[in-house]
C-alpha cells in the first residue's frame, strides 16, 4: 500500500487543502487540522478545551461550506479562501477572526442563527471525535461504494486525513483493522474506531450543494453507516504522499 493522499482541513467543515507532506507528533491529531471551528448562538462552549460538534457550524447542515479551496499558513496563522473571489482571513487577530465568523455566518444564515465567533483551542483539534488522532481512508472502499451509488463520489465528502491504496487493499478491508498498527513513512499509527457518517457526506465539494447521497448505500453494507478509521500516532514522524503504507 502507498499514501495516496494527505487532506488537511484548518476550519472546522470549510474546504479541504491538500498537502504533500506533514510531520506528524505522538498523541496529536494532524498538524492544523480542526484548529478553528465557528460557533453559533446556540453553542456552549467552555474555553480552553475540546467541544462537540453541535456547538459549531457544520456542512452537515450548511453544504456550501464545502465548496471553498483552502489553504493555511501555520506561521503566519493566515488563512486563505478561495470560492467566487480569494480572501485572506489572518485568524491569529481578532479582526481576521471576525470577518471569517462574519462569512460562515452569512452562508449559516437561518439554518444557524448567530451570533457567530471563531473557537481555538492550542493544540486540540475539534473534529467531531474527542479522541486526538488522524483519520485513515482507503480509496478501494470510495471505488466500491461509488460504484455502488453510480456516481464518481469525491474524497473530500468525507473530510479524511490519509487516503491509502495500492495493490492488495481490498475494498471494506480497513474496517477490520482497529488493533492493528499502520507504519506511514516515518510514524506508527495504531488503528482505532470506526467512524460512522453522517449528512455531511451528501455535500459535493464542486458545487456546496446536497446530492448522490452515500448514507443508504452504507447502510446497506453494514448496520450503521461506517466509512474510515481513526487511529492514534504512537510514533511521530515525516510522512508523505507516496510513502509506503505498512500493515502490521
């Protein structure tokens, strides 16, 4: 097996960036990933620690937010968005904080009243698991489950971090791997939890509205709709796409 992909994704349910190479560390989600997430009037958040997925705007219910390209600059803290124009948000002051709650407000609209704010919370991610950790996707199992729905279904539907593929990956065969360890380049991933789908997946990246949804079809295949792993960085390192994928 070979890395296929790495997928980063610096706001909670904005975009997706793709990246050739990241250094990932022991007991940490991917670097970036999730470091923002934008709340909404109906949110309870505590600073300073990680929250749940209903505190924040979601493309589960606010599709468009998918369809922007996006691209972060850890150093800088700017982020830059591109969807009908590119803007450059610098979330490291309250000012870019502002005008980018200000932009995922207007496409929440009344599906998510505000107020709006951008969360961070350092070295925590808020994905929708409390568990710090990656996310591990196999392209075998997007081939089958497209074909299963008769339509081309995008990566970024699922918001994964590592794609994997290669000769000798069965389609499904990752959702019998929790236990197992997966060597990437230079770190050792202990795989975890399956992760179960949500609407979210009915959200097409090319254009931020619902269709070809996957969720009966995964349904179908298994009790709950369970589509990729999590697992735990045991070992930190580079990794990067082409790097071999080892199971043990």
């Amino acid at each position: 097996m070979r890395l296929a992909a790495i997928w980063r994704h610096p706001v909670k349910s904005l975009g997706a960036e793709a990246l050739e190479a990241v250094t990932l560390r022991a007991g940490e989600a991917l670097p970036g990933d999730r470091a923002y997430a934008v709340t909404h009037g109906q949110s309870d958040v505590a600073g300073g620690e990680w929250a749940s997925c209903g505190n924040f705007l979601r493309v589960a219910n606010i599709p468009s937010l998918a369809r922007p390209v996006v691209a972060f600059n850890p150093d800088s803290e700017v982020l830059t968005l591109t969807d009908e124009a590119t803007t450059h948000y610098a979330l490291g002051t309250e000012a870019g904080r502002k005008a980018l709650a200000k932009w995922m407000g207007a496409a929440a609209g009344p599906i998510r009243p505000g107020p709006y704010s951008v969360a961070a919370v350092p070295g925590v991610s808020l994905s929708d698991a409390r568990q710090q950790c990656p996310s591990v996707m196999s392209l075998a199992s997007l081939r089958d489950l497209s074909a299963r729905v008769g339509a081309e279904l995008d990566p970024r539907r699922f918001r994964g971090n590592l794609w994997v593929d290669g000769e000798g990956l069965e389609p499904w065969a990752e959702l019998d791997w929790s236990g197992r360890v997966l060597t990437v380049g230079g770190a050792r991933l202990v795989v975890g939890d399956v992760i179960e789908r949500c609407l979210a997946t009915a959200a097409d990246p090319a254009t931020g509205m619902r269709s070809d949804n996957p969720l009966p079809t995964l349904k179908t295949l298994r009790d709950d709709p369970l589509f990729g792993m999590l697992a735990m960085v045991e070992a930190g390192g580079a990794i990067a796409v082409g790097d071999a994928v080892r199971l043990e």
